[in-house]
C-alpha cells in the first residue's frame, strides 16, 4: 500500500511514497456517486418507529431536514454521513452482530480501531462489487499495530501473512478506510498482504493460495465477478498515488487461483 491517502475519514492528507502505516483518510474525498446511490433493493430497508410510522433507509439518508426516532426530534444534518450515524441509533434496522465474529472460516479476529473504518450494513446500505488488493511495505505485525492505532486513519478488512495466515481486522459488513476514495471504499473489500511491491520472494505461494481462497469466498458472498474489473489492485483506485501491489504482483496466477478456489469451493 505505498503512498497516498485513503479517502474517508476525518483525517489529513497522506504522503506520497510511503506506505500503509502512513496514509490516511478524509471523508470529504468524493470521487464516486453519494452515500446512498450504492444501496441495494428500492429503498434499502425500513423501520418502524415511534408510533409506527415507516423510515424507508434511503429517504432517511437523502431526504427531510429531520427524521422522528422514538417519538422525538433527531435532527439530520447536512452530508450523508452524519445521517448514517443517526439511522443506526434505529432500534433493529441493521444485522446482528456479536463480538469477534468472522466472515471469513479460519481467520484470526483481530479488531481495527474504530477510528479506521465506519459502521455500514453491506450489501443493504452500499453494493459490495470490488475487492481491493494491497501491499503494505512492511511485516504482518507492522499491519496489524497501524490497523489498531487510532492516530493512523486507515486500514483493510483483512490481512494475509507470508505463510497465508489471515486476519479479519473490519466485518465486511462496515466500511474501511482503505482507497483513497470514498466510492471505492464504500464498495470494496480490502486484503491487505505482508511485504514489500520491489520484493517478488515476499509473495509466497502460501500466501497467494490462502489469498486466492479468502477473495473466492468474498466474490461468492456477493455475487462479484472473478475477473480484472472486479479483483483489482490498489494502484487503480481512481485518484489514489498509491503503487501497490506493485509489478512483482503475479496477476495471472493469482487469478487462475481465485477461479480455481470458486470453482472447487475451497472458500
């Protein structure tokens, strides 16, 4: 993941050249259609609340100036985000979710800093159709301890050791920090994966093998296409400066992996 910011968070500009541990987010980076235009089905769910009446999610999110919750007032202030965050204070519009629960079978839980990834309800608020590839220029444990570091405002949902090891960092259900835009970020899992883009011995098979299984399981969830639209690597983000997984990345093999791993169910 060398270089660049990630494009959603409140946070600075990143710097060029650098990799993973040093980029942040903004959440004022656009590039990509609003918040809401992603939501699958017509109205991307529904509550009741307060005396019965019905909030259908995307009116909450892109309509009136204020929403009833609970028999009283909550206000909804300009940009989306902020109108997010109110429509998961609804009792019962979003999954369940427990503590530590994986999506991927076999992955270590290793949480995130909240600070590096914002609470979503995928597919239903935004259609997952990407999975993102990156490098981080670095070890897996470097990884790891900037993942959990509120102060570095970014991270991916999952990260891919050397000798294939997973972590799950972020539910694949919410959003991380990850692209340097928002649109992608918003749509797209992240894999992040442990080495450096100018050292092709750091791309083990192990780590291809265990990488390829953990995107054909992302792509079956979803519904993604296995193919180069749709697994692409972080350096064609649109907007980002960022080089990974860099040229050592073999693309070819990792894709006959993937379409192997869908075709014998080994996700």
């Amino acid at each position: 993941m060398s270089g660049g910011v990630s494009g959603d968070t409140p946070g600075g500009g990143g710097t060029s050249g650098t990799d993973r541990a040093s980029g942040t987010d903004r959440a004022d980076s656009t590039n990509g259609t609003d918040s809401a235009a992603g939501a699958s089905g017509a109205d991307g769910g529904a509550a009741r609340v307060g005396g019965g009446s019905l909030i259908r999610r995307r009116a909450f999110l892109i309509g009136g100036a204020a929403a009833v919750v609970g028999g009283g007032t909550v206000a909804v202030l300009a940009g989306q985000d902020q109108a997010t965050r109110l429509w998961y204070r609804v009792p019962g519009v979003e999954k369940a979710r427990k503590p530590g629960e994986l999506d991927h079978v076999g992955a270590e839980w290793v949480a995130a800093s909240s600070a590096n990834w914002r609470r979503a309800d995928r597919p239903d608020d935004f259609t997952v159709d990407r999975v993102i590839i990156h490098v981080v220029q670095g070890s897996y444990r470097t990884a790891l301890k900037v993942f959990k570091d509120p102060a570095h405002q970014a991270a991916t949902h999952y990260v891919v050791r050397k000798d294939g090891h997973v972590a799950q960092m972020i539910r694949e259900l919410d959003v991380a920090y990850q692209a340097g835009n928002r649109s992608y970020n918003e749509r797209g899992v992240g894999i992040e994966h442990e080495g450096f883009v100018d050292r092709p011995q750091d791309f083990t098979d192990e780590m291809y093998e265990s990488s390829a299984r953990l995107t054909a399981g992302i792509c079956r969830r979803y519904a993604i296409p296995v193919d180069r639209k749709h697994i692409i690597g972080h350096v064609e983000v649109p907007g980002t400066d960022h080089t990974d997984p860099g040229p050592h990345w073999d693309w070819d093999r990792y894709m006959k992996l993937v379409r192997g791993a869908r075709d014998a169910g080994l996700s």
